[in-house]
C-alpha cells in the first residue's frame, strides 16, 4: 500500500506559523515594533 501525496503551494500555512512568531517573540520583547520583530525573523542566524 502506497500514499499517494500531491505537492500544492500556498501560504495558508505560512500565515500561521509567522504571526505565532510574531506572538512567541512580542513576549520576550514588548516593546519591538512589528519592523523590528520582522527584521529579526527575516535575519536571524542559522548558521550554529
């Protein structure tokens, strides 16, 4: 028995998982404005 699996592209998904970033990192840091919060996400380090 085998699944088949179709690949779709979308961001409904990617909506979620940013503004949960969004919320997770506004606790840490409540008084970041959304260009710096964005900024963070967008450049963090991935290289460690």
């Amino acid at each position: 028995m085998y699944a088949h699996y179709q690949g779709m592209s979308g961001t409904s998904m990617a909506n979620a998982v940013v503004a949960g970033m969004l919320s997770y990192i506004k606790t840490f840091h409540k008084d970041w404005g959304i260009a710096r919060i964005k900024s963070a996400i967008m450049t963090r380090d991935t290289s460690r």
